[in-house]
C-alpha cells in the first residue's frame, strides 16, 4: 500500500510538470566540500592544545631555574648537557622538516616524485630520535637520572615529551608514507602527517635554548 502511494504521488508530479513547463524539478544540491579536511582540523586542534602544554612546562622549568640556590644552574655536581651533540641532531631534525616541505611541493606536481624526499625526512627523524636515546643513555650514566635534582626531572619531562611526540610524528608520516608507496595517499591525510611533523620540529628550537642553554 506505501509502494503504491509513493509510486501515485510520482506520477502526479510528473504530470504536472509535463502540464506546466514552467516548472521545473529543483535538481538535489551537491555537498559542499569543507574548507579545510576533517582530519587537518583536529590535528591543528589538537597541536593548539599541546602548544599550551609544553608552553606551560617551559613557563615552570623558567621559574624554577630563575630561583635556582645562588643563581647555578644546573646545580653543582650536576653533569652538563651535551651542548654540541643535541645542536647536530637539531640540524638534523630541522632538515627533515625541510625535506618534508619539498616532498609536499613534489607531491602537488605527481605523487610518486614526494616519495624520495619523504623518506629523507623520514630518516632524519629517526636519526633524531635515536640520537637522543643514545643522549639520555649516556647522561644517566654520568650521574644524572630523573630523580637525581629538579634539573634532571625537568630535562627527562621536558624533552622525554618532546620525544614521544616526534616517535608518534614518525609513525604517523611512516603510515603517509605507505599509503604513497601503495599510490592512495590522498591531500587530506599528507597535511595532517606534515602538520604534526611541523609542530615537532617548529618546537623543538625553543626547548632546546631553554633546556640545553
């Protein structure tokens, strides 16, 4: 009975489209794509939240050092950090957001030609990541565990964050990566990787100069 008046009213319209050709059928409205992607906007959604995070461990390890005992820091018979060592592996880190850049530039031309640069900045990450395990192996070693004063709790927060960031950054380009191997990476996805990537590299200059500094 439902088929039959739906079937009815379909008829009736058309009838009376055909009597009067002045009326026309409004054609169904397309949807409009979103200016930016679903995936991108919460990534930036998200990088916004985290910018406020690290911004308020640095606004506390500037007050805690500010009112170090006599104005040392790091205390005495504390080991210093390797200075020289983590500004390589900040070149390197730096690079690879470069790299990342021209892939996406590549990437606007044909898909396959961002691959080569994309696994540059890839590697130059893990290279990043490695170098800094390596970094907290040794300092431990030299006296310097998290909970030896307020600067080793503050160094292992600070850049123990940073580094889980950059590990989730280098999964999520790895998973881009894929995709473009299997040629259905689309727009969407490589913006939200790069976006993250960004944030990892474009933050680490500031840690550096107040942590290492």
């Amino acid at each position: 009975l439902g088929a039959k008046r739906r079937c009815r009213a379909s008829l009736m319209r058309v009838a009376v489209t055909a009597e009067n050709p002045m009326i026309k059928e409004i054609p169904p409205q397309s949807k409009s794509k979103p200016a930016i992607p679903n995936g991108l906007l919460g990534m930036i959604i998200f990088i916004l939240t985290e910018i406020m995070f690290f911004a308020g461990l640095v606004s506390a390890h500037i007050i805690v050092k500010s009112n170090a005992a006599g104005g040392i820091w790091p205390p005495i018979g504390q080991p210093r950090l390797p200075l020289e060592q983590t500004l390589f592996n900040s070149v390197a880190l730096i690079l690879s957001g470069l790299f990342l850049w021209v892939a996406n530039r590549k990437f606007k031309q044909a898909h396959q030609k961002a691959l080569r640069p994309m696994l540059v900045s890839l590697a130059l990450g893990v290279f990043f990541v490695v170098a800094q395990g390596f970094e907290w192996v040794a300092l431990i070693a030299q006296g310097l565990p998290l909970t030896s004063s307020a600067h080793g709790a503050f160094f292992y927060l600070i850049i123990g964050i940073h580094g889980l960031h950059a590990l989730c950054a280098i999964l999520i380009l790895g998973y881009a990566m894929v995709k473009l191997l299997k040629n259905n990476l689309d727009h969407s996805t490589f913006w939200t990787a790069q976006a993250f990537w960004y944030f990892v590299v474009g933050v680490w200059p500031i840690l550096y100069i107040q942590v290492y500094l």
